[in-house]
C-alpha cells in the first residue's frame, strides 16, 4: 500500500524545514571574524591570522542600514548589492588598533542574504518564514552556530560549524566544514538532519569558504564561495532559550 498523503500542517513544515535548511547550509559558519580593527583569530590549533579591520565613512554604512530595512524585491536587491560594493570600495583598514577575536564572540543578528533578498515583497530580508536568523561565534574553540529561531513555535533550526581562518589581500577567508544540523524543540529532545546537508545546489554543502568583505565591530558582510552574501550586525540581548 502507498503511504498516506502528508497533511497540510505537515505539508507546511516540511516547506519551512526545506527552505530554511537551503539558508543554514548555504550559510552555515560565517565563523571567528575579524574584530575592531587588526584582528588576531586564534584556532583550535593554535594558527594565528591578522586581518586589518575596514573602517567606511558614515553615510556608507547608513546608506546600507536603511536598505536592508525595506520590504524584499528585485530592485532591492540590486541597490544593497550596490550599497556593499560601495562600502568596501570607500572603507579603509586601520592597522593601528588591535584587538582579540574574542571581541566578536557571542551572538549576531541577520539584516540581508541572497537567499531572502527577493522571494517575498510582503517582508523583510532579516525574516527567514516568519523566524528570526542569528549567528553565534565562539572563537576559543573555533566554532559557530546559525539559528533560524521561531520563538511562537518553540523551534529552532541550528547548523554548527568548525572554522578554519585564512589571511587573504582584503578579507579573512574561512574554510568551513558543517559538523551538525537539528531541529531543536522546547521541552523535546533535538530532531537532527545532518543527513540533509546536501540539499543546496545539488551538491555536498558541508564544505566550502565564506569572505569577511566588511567588518567595523557592529556591522559585518560575508560573502560564500558561492556568491552568496549575509550581513549582520552585533545583537545584544539575545534570549538564548526557547
């Protein structure tokens, strides 16, 4: 006999599951960044990585604040695309101030991703199906988490990381490797999918390298091996439960 036909609550989460799966394994790791000026990123193995830290005049950074603020739509997309590219272009690193990786360690808050730039003129680009998208960074031992958060569900999606830094000419390169993938409930033991990691682009997405382009300590731009770019800004009081 077949097997029954998935309700419509299934239907749905199975949907939301899907496409938020797309965003974490894309995204997973953008990791142990580079802090408020030159930073120092130590691994597990005690590799150390300088990168200068890019500072920009004001009205880029508010130029591109403001954007990422407004409902989802093509056009958009193409003017905060603009906006980074004129951001870097202007920023200029600063070697003269130096600070520990730790000073990013804790939690970050999505603005903008490729992923959630134009799939639905009725939002924002910070909002992954209604749920809000953190990323978590804990340097000392060279990890990251991102969370798809729904707090009205009590569900959460987390996909960790390990995270190797790399000095590049403009940017710090981290090579990425996705060590996990669950659906965490409240008061219910963690559902996992790590078996589910491949479902971006049809290929094995556990591995693969994420470009620091931007950094001034509060706001920061990603960019994937694959195109895609994620900026976030440093959250503060963020409830860490369900």
């Amino acid at each position: 006999e077949g097997s029954p036909a998935a309700t419509p609550r299934q239907s749905q989460m199975s949907r939301l599951l899907y496409v938020a799966l797309l965003i974490l394994s894309v995204q997973t790791a953008s990791a142990v960044q580079a802090a408020p000026a030159v930073r120092r990123l130590a691994t597990p193995r005690s590799v150390s990585v300088v990168v200068a830290r890019r500072t920009a005049p004001a009205t880029s950074c508010e130029v591109l604040r403001s954007l990422v603020t407004e409902k989802q739509s093509r056009s958009k997309r193409r003017a905060v695309e603009g906006a980074v590219d004129d951001l870097v272009r202007t920023s200029r690193p600063q070697a003269s101030l130096f600070a520990a990786a730790s000073s990013d360690d804790g939690y970050w808050r999505l603005l903008w991703s490729t992923q959630t730039a134009d799939v639905n003129p009725f939002d924002v680009p910070s909002s992954v199906l209604g749920g809000e998208c953190f990323q978590r960074i804990d340097s000392k031992n060279g990890c990251v988490e991102n969370i798809v958060r729904w707090p009205n569900l009590g569900l959460e999606l987390v996909g960790a990381a390990r995270v190797r830094p790399e000095r590049q000419s403009s940017s710090l390169r981290r090579h990425v490797t996705i060590t996990s993938l669950e659906v965490r409930r409240r008061n219910a033991s963690p559902l996992r999918l790590f078996e589910l990691r491949g479902l971006v682009d049809g290929r094995q997405a556990d591995q693969g390298y994420l470009d620091d382009i931007f950094n001034d300590g509060d706001l920061r731009v990603s960019k994937a091996d694959n195109g895609f770019m994620y900026i976030y800004e440093r959250a503060r009081n963020v409830n860490r439960s369900l």
